[in-house]
C-alpha cells in the first residue's frame, strides 16, 4: 500500500582515530592528515584524502606488519590526495585476523620527517559501500545539480487535482499502488504504468525525474504492485518478486529502472504490503518476511545488507501490513500479531499478539502520533486499536483505543442534501486502507467510506472497485476509471499537469 531515508552511513575514516591493525597500536605523531580507503572491482585499492604537507608516503601492509606495496604521492593546492594502486591478487585480500568488517590490510600514510596515521582496508562485500567525503576534490568533479521539477511541469507550480480527476492515460485499470512521491497503476492485461518522482528510477531508466502516466512494461503474470520509498515492486503469479528502482535499503545493492527478479527469499510470494523503506511479504506457506524497514535506529546493524531481510518468526499467516514502527501479520485463526520494523542485528524477529482481535479477515495499519489498525471481522464489521489522537477515525471514536473497538457505526459518507452522516452498521466493509491522515473503507456494495473528511465525490463513491491512500492523495477505481484527489502533485505523484521535458 502507498500509506506509507536511506541513512547511508559515512564511514571516511579520519585518521587521527587510528583503528588496531595489528598487535601493536599504530599511533598518530601529528595532527591534518585524513583517510579514506575501499577496496575496487578490479581488485585495486583506492586512497585519497586531505593532508598539511606537499608529499605523502603510502605503504600498505598486512597483519603481520610486512610492507607489500608503497609510493609517494602529490598534495595538491588543496591539500587533497589521490592514489588507486595496481590490482592486486585475489589472495591479498584475507579476511582480517582481529575484526569481521576489515580486510587484513594496513593502509599507512606519512607524511616525510612528519605526522603518521593509518587505518585498515574496509571489506563491503557485506555492507553498503559508502561514499568518500573526498570525492568532491578529485579532477573533473562536478557537483550534483539540484533536479528543478518546475521543468518537467510541477514542482511549486503544479497543478493539483484538488477535484475528483480522471487519469485517461491507464487502460483499464484494476489496481493502483502510491508512494509519497511516485505511482503505479495496473491494467487488466497486465499493462504496469507508472509516474511520478524518477530520481532513483523507481519507475523507469530515463534520468527524467518527472513522468507523465508511462507504460513501464506489459506482463499478464502481475498479481499485485507496491510502490515504496524510492522504489517499486510486483510479485507474479508464480510467486516471483520483482524489483527497480533504488534498491539498497532492501538487502540488494542494485539501483536499476528496469524490474529485475529479487531472490533474497527462497520461497514464492503470495502477498506484498510496502510503506517508506520498510516491506512485508507473505508466502504461500503463510511464512513471513520483512525487507528493509525502519532506519534511525541500531546504526551498526544497519550498515549490513544481511540485516535488511529477515523472517519473522510466525507462522499460518494470510495477510500482512507495514506501518511506520511496525510490521503485522493476520493469521489464519483470526488474530493480528506484530513486530518491531527496526533493522537489528540477526535475520530473525519475534512477532507478539495483538490482544482482543478475533475473527479477523482483513485489516490495515499505519502510525498517525502512533500507531493504530483498522481490521474487519468475518461479519464485515470493524474494530479500530491504537492512537486516535489525531482524530483520523474521527471525533466520535475515542482518542485511545487501548483495546479492539468496534466502530462500524461511526463510518461517514456525504450526501449533497443532508452532508455527513453515519453510513450504517450493516453495510459489510471488505476493504480498509490507512495513513497518517485517515481511513478509506470500501463496502460489500462497492460504496467508498470513510471516518474523517474525503472529497464530496458525488456518485464517484459508488461501484468503486479499489482504493489507494497517502498522506496527501487518494485514489480509487470507480465504474471502471481511474481517479486522484488531493492536496501534493509537487513530483507529479498524482498523474497530472505533467510534461516531458
């Protein structure tokens, strides 16, 4: 769902910290000299950084303090070096003796008759690889022009649907998935478009940030599609997961606007919820695992891949959700469980059980203060929990629900002659999805509900066959056609007044 930054660590090393490289601590004699070292593709090995001196000695040395590569290098005007040494064998890059997230490689840098500081060589195989703070000095480097969406026909002078609008451009469509920034539409010949932010090629290769409504690819094996934070998602009906845009807080360092086949879980997927950085599948065994998730938190753990995935430990599960601070599950039985979303340390997290939940067939979840779950019951009713806070259940529903409520009275729709009203206890509501803002409910006779305000859609409500929800737009199929409403088409997210550049 589309209810829902990736906090790439920097680990230039400054080489006045000095890290143990051997048994014997390597000590700094002087102050202004500054490291950053990685290890290339082809096997040779890049240093660079900022030094007080005209010449520096660079000597790499393995554990047992034996030199096998040194040269002297200039110190430009800036006070910026720069060396990448020859490749090197395969057999030069031993795992380290004295630390699992280091190579055994010793990186000296002296300046003559001066000041001495070193580091060790990092292994990324397992980690995200980090930019160098120095890259703004090497030659011919450019700095990164800011995108100016006003360009592309958005931007600060967007148009913005703020009347129920068709988006004509999607045949057909059977389903939509929105992000905060990008959206995709499905089509019921397996037509996948999509538009919105592109700067991560979230819908397509072209470096163009902003899309009109594009037709990214035509597969007739889509089952369903999900649009996160600077990426998108489809699984098939062979249980495939498909995957582009920018891919790194997944657990894949891949960056690709073409959908490209994730295989980081063994079994098919029958089910996907994505919100931010953070997804929640489900397999048809009804085992479950998460990609991603929530990032400010456990920075050491965060910084490996293997973190970014990982099976939660529950089983007979038939739905799932992924909420700000944490993921859900809906088991078969009818109860609700959850876990904590952080990336932690381990590729397994505990799920508990929601007390007071039963009979559930359907639910959603999102953070607004807190987090809160609007689920339905196997008689189509509905039960709210959590934080109401902000009254996005509305003014009727208590602040806090510190147990399952049921609050299918307090449903509203609008009518041009009396307003808002309640809609009714026996209506049979087979949808729900949440955001920070509020709730969209669908019923058993396809009339789109809702607990707080929603555009005065007239008879836009009825026959409505899908409802998406974020925190700014909403859209919904209704007889057939695609429609958007609301208040943020700043990257073009909600399909209109957008332009190829």
């Amino acid at each position: 769902m589309g209810k829902r930054t990736r906090g790439m660590i920097i680990m230039v090393i400054i080489a006045l910290v000095i890290p143990l490289i051997s048994d014997n601590q390597v000590q700094a004699i002087g102050a202004g000299i500054g490291i950053f070292a990685q290890r290339n593709e082809d096997n040779s090995i890049l240093v660079e950084g900022l030094a007080e001196a005209s010449s520096l000695n660079i000597e790499l040395r393995d554990e047992d303090e034996k030199a096998f590569f040194s040269a002297t290098v200039q110190v430009n005007k800036e006070g910026y070096y720069y060396l990448v040494t020859p490749a090197f064998k395969e057999e030069v890059f031993k795992e380290s003796r004295l630390s699992k997230y280091n190579y055994g490689i010793g990186v000296y840098v002296t300046i003559p008759g001066g000041a001495q500081a070193a580091t060790t060589l990092p292994d990324y195989r397992d980690r995200y690889e980090t930019p160098s703070r120095y890259e703004k000095y090497r030659e011919g480097y450019q700095e990164p022009t800011p995108v100016k969406f006003e360009q592309y026909g958005v931007g600060s002078q967007a148009i913005i649907a703020k009347d129920p609008t068709q988006l004509k451009a999607v045949d057909s469509p059977v389903s939509v998935a929105a992000s905060e920034a990008h959206t995709l539409a499905l089509g019921k010949d397996g037509q996948l478009y999509g538009w919105g932010k592109n700067t991560n090629h979230e819908i397509s290769e072209s470096e163009m940030p902003v899309l009109p409504p594009t037709l990214i690819t035509t597969n007739s094996k889509i089952r369903k599609i999900e649009a996160g934070e600077k990426f998108s998602l489809y699984i098939t009906t062979d249980g495939e997961l498909y995957g582009w845009g920018d891919l790194k807080d997944l657990g894949i360092k891949t960056v690709t606007g073409t959908p490209t086949k994730i295989t980081l879980i063994s079994e098919p997927i029958a089910d996907m919820n994505a919100f931010n950085r953070g997804v929640a599948l489900l397999t048809n065994d009804g085992n479950v695992y998460q990609l991603g998730g929530v990032g400010w938190a456990n920075e050491d753990a965060r910084e490996f891949i293997h973190n970014h995935y990982r099976k939660i430990l529950i089983q007979d599960a038939v739905s799932v959700s992924m909420s700000n601070l944490k993921g859900y599950a809906l088991k078969k039985d009818g109860t609700l469980w959850s876990w904590d979303n952080s990336i932690v340390e381990g590729q397994t997290t505990k799920a508990e059980q929601i007390a007071g939940f039963k009979d559930i067939q359907k639910f959603d979840a999102a953070n607004t203060n807190n987090e809160y779950i609007v689920a339905i019951d196997k008689n189509g009713e509905l039960w709210g929990y959590g934080d109401n806070s902000a009254r996005q259940l509305g003014q009727k529903v208590p602040s806090q629900l510190n147990k399952p409520t049921n609050i299918t009275n307090m449903a509203l729709r609008y009518n041009k002659q009396t307003g808002w009203s309640a809609a009714g206890k026996s209506l049979n509501y087979t949808s729900v999805t949440l955001t920070v803002n509020g709730v969209l409910l669908l019923t058993q006779n396809k009339e789109l509900l809702t607990y707080n305000t929603y555009p005065r859609l007239g008879d836009l409500n009825k026959n409505v066959s899908f409802i998406e929800n974020t925190s700014r737009n909403i859209f919904w199929i209704s007889g057939g056609k695609l429609w958007v409403w609301g208040y943020d088409n700043t990257y073009g997210q909600q399909g209109i007044g957008v332009k190829v550049k």
